[in-house]
C-alpha cells in the first residue's frame, strides 16, 4: 500500500518545515509548498518542493492538480500560511486589512476548494488550517489580524459542515505565539517566554491528520503553551 500524500503549503516559514519534517518523519509522502523557493532549500531530498503563490486562487487549483497528476491525489493538506500587523482597530488601514485577508484567508479558501475534489473522488481526506488565539478570543492592538483569523475560524468549521459527509476532516490548530525569530524581533521576553516551539505545534497537526484523531472534525484546537 503506497504511503498517503501529504500537502503542506507554507513551508518555507519555521511552522511549514517543522510540519513537513514531522509528517515526513511519521511515513507521508509529503509535498512541501511556498511561493518563496530559498525557503525550501534546506529540506531533505525525501520531501517534494513545488513553488506556488496559493493567495492565487488559479495558482493553487494549478498546484493541487499537478501534484494529483504527478504524485498522487493529496490524503492530507495543512495550510501553515500567515502574516501578522499589530495596529488597533481605529488605526487600521485598508492596505492592511486587505494583507491580511489575503494571506491568513485567502489560501485557506483556495487550496480548501482545490483540494476537495480529490478528497471527495476518495471519499476520505483531512484539512488542517492554522489559525490563532487572537481568532477565537478578542485581543486589542491587533485588529486586522483577529479579524482574519476569526474569519478563518468560521471558515474552518462551515468547510467541515460541508466536507463532513463526504469523508472529509477539516480542523484547525490555534497556536497563541510562536517561538520565531520573527516574534523574536517583534515581541518584548516577558511575551516570548509564552511562545511555543514550531515542532511542538506540528506534533500536535501530526495528531490531528492521523489515523487516531479519526473522530476529531470542525475543531479547532487551542495550542496556546504554557
């Protein structure tokens, strides 16, 4: 029996290649995506690089079918894809507003409606997005980016209202900050010494898309750290 395909989208960022890693590590068969190629350079030879922008609803529709046609039908797709904008509500502007759809939203849109009829034509498949705390929980100075994920929240759970029957998991796992240096250089220590570890969030999505979270559809699963 050939081992089950694995799209991981975004995994040019610290949580994309921790998740690539960890799902390669546990047998899958993974294709590793981001629209920046230097970003995948360091992966092993093992894990399949393919370059694609999936804010571009074409470009993701064309990434998912090469991928079908050429490795096989995807089993699972994690969308690790984000940005982030402090800024408070009444500061928001429309540049930013707009990013941010596009990037925490967007994608999970796309690459959600181009992978499903794979999945459906098998009958089975897993979804997971990344969303985040301040998604599910109203968090000041960083309003644009709440929103966004709340929306990809509500999104996350419609999708497994309409997946669901036909086989389909969709969950999200909800990390509040990861330890990036990125974060590193935005955040103050006294914030940092909550992040958690990019690896640790992606042992919990290597849960999430195995067989013993079979039960486990529409959650979205807070990762917050201690």
């Amino acid at each position: 029996m050939s081992a089950k395909v694995a799209v991981v989208v975004g995994a040019g960022g610290g949580l994309g290649r921790a998740t690539a890693l960890a799902l390669a590590a546990g047998g899958l068969t993974v294709v590793a995506v981001d629209r920046n190629e230097p970003g995948l350079s360091d992966l092993p030879d093992d894990i399949r690089r393919e370059v694609a922008d999936a804010t571009d609803p074409a470009a993701a529709t064309r990434l998912i079918d090469r991928i079908a046609a050429e490795v096989g039908p995807p089993d699972v797709l994690v969308n690790t894809i984000g940005a982030f904008r402090l800024g408070d509500a009444l500061s928001t502007t429309p540049e930013t507003l707009q990013l941010m759809l596009d990037v925490n939203l967007g994608p999970a849109l796309w690459l959600s409606q181009a992978v499903a009829p794979h999945m459906r034509q098998q009958g089975s498949g897993v979804i997971v997005h990344v969303a985040a705390r301040p998604g599910l929980e109203p968090t000041g100075g960083m309003a644009a980016y709440s929103v966004s994920k709340a929306a990809l929240v509500h999104l996350t759970r419609i999708l497994d209202i309409e997946l669901r029957p036909h086989g389909i998991r969709v969950n999200a796992v909800a990390p509040q900050l990861l330890d990036t240096p990125a974060n590193r250089a935005t955040f103050p220590a006294d914030v940092l010494a909550h992040a958690t570890a990019p690896d640790v969030i992606a042992g919990a999505i290597a849960f999430v898309v195995s067989d013993a979270a079979a039960p486990v559809s529409g959650a979205i699963l807070p990762a917050y750290g201690a």
